[in-house]
C-alpha cells in the first residue's frame, strides 16, 4: 500500500521516454459513498503547487498565480512508483514540458546554472 504523502507527493516524474517534466504536486481522488477514495489522476503544475500554499503567501503573485496551469495524469498512464513516478505519456505534448523548458533557459542564463 502507498502512502500518497510519501510515495507520491514531491515525486519526480518521468515520461515514457525517461525525461523529466516535473514533480507531483496533487493527487487527485474520487469521493465515493460507502468505498475508500481511489486515486484518479495525478497533477503537476504551478496551479496545484499554489494551491497548497496559505493564501497569505500567493496573494503577492497576483496575476502570476492566476494564470498558472496544472497538467493532469490519468492514473492509467502511471507505470511505476519507485524513487521516481514513471508516466506512459509523452511529456513534450503537456503544459508542464513548456515551463521545465522555459525553467531550463531561465537558470541557464544564472552563472553556473549549466
């Protein structure tokens, strides 16, 4: 049994092809009556990164926080949950790949960012 806290949360995840595209950031669970939760996709974006902080703090953001998205992984797409979280889907195809690409220029223009 997984601990979603632990074994999913803040997780890196890895598309079909082995590359990187992001970290959990919310699990996403289906409410049903007389069952436990079951777990039906997986997000990853600045969206649910957000919303899992105090208001108080991304109140400053503004239009920033507004605008962000989340990427949704359907449970089905889920290969393996190990020290990585392996996904059968195509990253360069989802939001998340546009900003790890647009995080990647940023720090490599820092000094000693490549």
């Amino acid at each position: 049994m997984l601990s979603l806290g632990r074994d999913v949360l803040d997780k890196q995840l890895l598309d079909a092809e082995g590359r990187p595209f992001g970290k959990v950031d919310g699990v996403v669970l289906e409410l049903r009556p007389d069952a436990p939760p079951r777990v039906v996709a997986l997000e990853v974006g600045a969206a649910t990164r957000l919303a899992r902080l105090p208001r108080w703090m991304t109140r400053p953001l503004g239009r920033l926080a507004t605008r962000a998205t989340a990427t949704r992984i359907p449970r089905s797409a889920v290969l393996s949950v190990a020290r990585e979280i392996r996904v059968g889907i195509d990253a360069t195809e989802t939001p998340a790949w546009r900003v790890e690409k647009w995080l990647a220029r940023l720090i490599a223009r820092i000094p000693g960012g490549r």
